[in-house]
C-alpha cells in the first residue's frame, strides 16, 4: 500500500495534490507520506505481535528528521552506521536504548561517541574490532552490550551490491571465529556479550534465505547455551523485498508466518532492521520535462533531475515506475528519461513506454523513498533537492533546497594561489 494516487486526472499524495506542492517547492524535489510510513510500520508490529521485538528502522534508507520523527512517534527504534546517523536520530528525539550500530569500520570518536549515549548494542563485525571496544570502553570505565554480526554464508537471491550474508562479503563474523569468541569471553573485561544478529542482504522477495540465515544463527546460539552462555537478543536485519515492478514480495505477515515459530523457540528479544520496506514506496521524486529529443534512432525525455538526485537506475540497474502527474490517454511512446548530467549513465529509464508528454509537463519517479535522496551528491554543482513532508491534508518543507553559497560555503582558495 502506498498513498500516492490520482483523484481524476491529477497525482495526489494523501490529500493533498502534487502539484501544488510543486508550485511551492519547484523542480525536481522528493516528496513523502506520513501515513505510508506509519502504515508500513504498523504492518511489521503487527506481523510480530506475539514476540514484540523492537523495530529498529535503517535509518540508512531514509534519514529525513521528519521520518525519522515520524517512525518515533510510532515507537521505533534505529539501526545506524555512522556517529553521523546516531546524532541525527538523537537530534530527532530518539532513544539512545533502541539504538544499534552495525559497521564494518567504526572509528574510536564513533565508538566513544556511542558509548557515552549509552547504545543498546553494539553489532560487532570483526574481531580486530571487538578488541577495539573492549579497549574503548575499559579506558572509559564502561561495560557496552555487544552483538556479534554472524556471516551465515547465506546467499540472498539479490542484486551483487547487496548482498551481504555470504563470506564473499566484508560483512560480519564467520561462525568458527565466532565460536572461538565465545570460548573467551573472559578475555573481554568490558563486554557483556548480550546477543547475535544477522543481516544477509537487500530487497530479498522470498522467504527461504531469511529461514536458512536464521537457523543457522540459533543452531549456534543453541551451542552457546549448553556452555551456559545465556543471551539476552537476536537481532534478524533487515532485508525484506518492496514492489518496484512486477515483484512479488513476501508481506510482513507471510514473512512472520515463516520465521516466528523459529524466533519464538529462542526466547530472545527480538531486534529488526527494515528499511526499505518502511520507507520505500513512502517517497517519489518529481521531476520537470525540459525537452524532447528525437535523433531518428532513439527519443529522449530530458528532465530537470540528475543521477546526481537518485542513483538508484545508473548504479544498480533499477526500476522506478513513471507516471506523469496528470494523467494522459493516447499512444504510449518508447522512450529513455535522462537528466543534464555529463554521462550516459544519466538516466532514469530506458526504452520505457510512456505518454506523449510535452516541456514543462512534470513526472514522477515512484518508490523513491529508500536510498535515493540519502544517496544524491552535488556532482556537476548541483545542490540537494527539497523534500515535502505530506500527513492527510497537511504539507511541509522537511528539507530546503541546497543554494549555491551552500555549496561552495566550505572551500577555499589556498592563499599561495593569489
Ligand atoms: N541492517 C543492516 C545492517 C543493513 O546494512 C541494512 C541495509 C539494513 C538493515 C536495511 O536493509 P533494508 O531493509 O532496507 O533492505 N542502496 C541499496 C541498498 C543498500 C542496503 C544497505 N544495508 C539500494 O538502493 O538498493
């Protein structure tokens, strides 16, 4: 479900129409649902009511204050990666004791910082770095709950960027080192070895990798027992595939129905980590037709948004749906919808059958609301776009679009050049 619809001819987001939104914020600029959030969200909660885990949002996928506030209010909790993150969602009013920070490379100043907000868990993927945080915290009179992040080496069906879980991939602890841990954790004076996650990977549409990952994880948690190392969470990631096109993604309710009997028989608290299925079809980035070209073997649509503003087609091949804000009837047109960037790799979609549409006419890029504002660069000058924030008949800025003297606020002329 998501709340962007036409009422006749015209897109809506919940009650309120595009483009009046556009009048104020121009082109391009995202645009997103309060009530698709909270409505995704709720569909995990109430997936998972039996075992009330704490759903920690990937902020990563989405890290507007206003969704971050939002997902707040409706009890969320946050998986960050970076002290940048832990200080936005801090900024936005969450609490420090749903936080988790997963990471390959955590710094000092990151893992200083988290300790002193008092993080619930650390998610540990390395052993170089569980000796970093023991030493971190025993300098800081600190006792920090660790989770170890298990590589299961499952391989997730996914796009290669994704994925996560396998020992291809730089993530996580392999199960032998993990077990040679977890025979000395004595050794660690200033851990508290309180649980293990998982997360093997993005977007995944079917059910049986997260079964597989997850038993492998408890098959070890079960070994851990019998030494009488008692846990306290099993934190399961995040992962769970949206619809871009034609995908048939398990719901959270079919993804509850495979995985609780598994969760329920660890009596451990359980942590999640959904992103983009939260976020995903919460956003769509608007963008204005500048012209048409025809070069007798190809047409293009060249907008007003660049790769620059969302990546997600150059980077990983993906699919947006398009739709035009007001509706067209007609033939429909082969065409590629490319920005003004300086490289092929500048487009949106390619051969994509589309309305006869006409300069000024705008479109909108659909499921844009995981990884693709938080991914957008200033490549070719071009400041970040402007987000408006829709709940019911209410409509916001929750970002203002980035000025020139923004831009260039941090650069100098080193004076040996004047
Ligand atoms: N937990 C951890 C440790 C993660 O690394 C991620 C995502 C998540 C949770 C949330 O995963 P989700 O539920 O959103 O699938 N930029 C790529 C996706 C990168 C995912 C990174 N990690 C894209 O645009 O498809």
């Amino acid at each position: 479900m998501h709340d962007f619809h036409y009422k006749g001819k015209e897109l809506f987001c919940e009650d309120v129409r595009i483009a009046d939104i556009v009048e104020k914020t121009g082109t391009p600029c995202y645009v997103y649902s309060h009530n698709t959030l909270v409505d995704h969200f709720t569909k995990i909660q109430r997936a998972f009511a039996d075992i009330n885990p704490l759903i920690c949002f990937a902020m990563k996928s989405n890290d507007n204050l206003a969704v971050l506030k939002t997902l707040i209010n409706a009890g969320a909790g946050f998986d960050i990666v970076s002290v940048g993150e832990l200080r936005k969602a801090l900024l936005a009013g969450a609490d420090p004791k749903k936080i988790v920070f997963a990471s390959v490379g955590k710094t000092e100043e990151e893992i200083v910082f988290a300790i002193k907000k008092g993080i619930l868990l650390f998610n540990v993927e390395s052993l170089p770095e569980l000796d970093e945080i023991n030493r971190i915290a025993g300098k800081h009179k600190k006792t920090v709950k660790v989770a170890l992040r298990i590589n299961p080496d499952v391989e997730a069906p996914t796009y290669s960027q994704v994925v996560t879980g396998t020992l291809k991939n730089k993530f996580g602890i392999d199960l032998n080192t993990a077990q040679k841990i977890m025979k000395q954790t004595k050794k660690y004076a200033h851990i508290r070895f309180s649980g293990l996650h998982v997360h093997i990977g993005s977007q995944i549409t079917t059910g049986e990798p997260f079964v597989e990952a997850i038993q492998r994880v408890i098959r070890f948690q079960e070994k851990l027992k019998k030494t009488g190392l008692e846990l306290e969470y099993l934190d399961i990631g995040g992962g769970l595939g949206i619809i871009y096109k034609d995908e048939q993604p398990q719901t959270a309710a079919r993804f509850a129905e495979n995985v609780l009997p598994l969760l329920k028989q660890t009596g451990l608290k359980i942590i999640m980590e959904p992103g983009r299925f939260i976020s995903g079809n919460a956003g769509i980035f608007v963008t204005r037709v500048l012209y048409l070209k025809d070069n007798g073997v190809k047409k293009f649509l060249i907008v007003d948004g660049g790769m620059n503003d969302l990546m997600r087609p150059t980077l990983y091949g993906s699919y947006h749906e398009i739709v035009p804000l007001i509706k067209k009837a007609g033939r429909r047109l082969k065409m590629d919808v490319v920005g003004p960037i300086c490289e092929s790799g500048d487009f949106f979609a390619k051969d994509r059958l589309l309305p006869a549409l006409k300069k000024n006419d705008l479109i909108a890029l659909l499921g844009a609301g995981a990884y693709c504002s938080v991914m957008s660069s200033n490549y070719n000058m071009r400041g970040n776009v402007p987000i408006a924030f829709v709940k019911g008949k209410k409509f916001d800025l929750s970002r203002i679009r980035q000025t020139f003297d923004d831009l260039v606020k941090d650069e100098r002329i080193p004076a040996f050049l004047n």
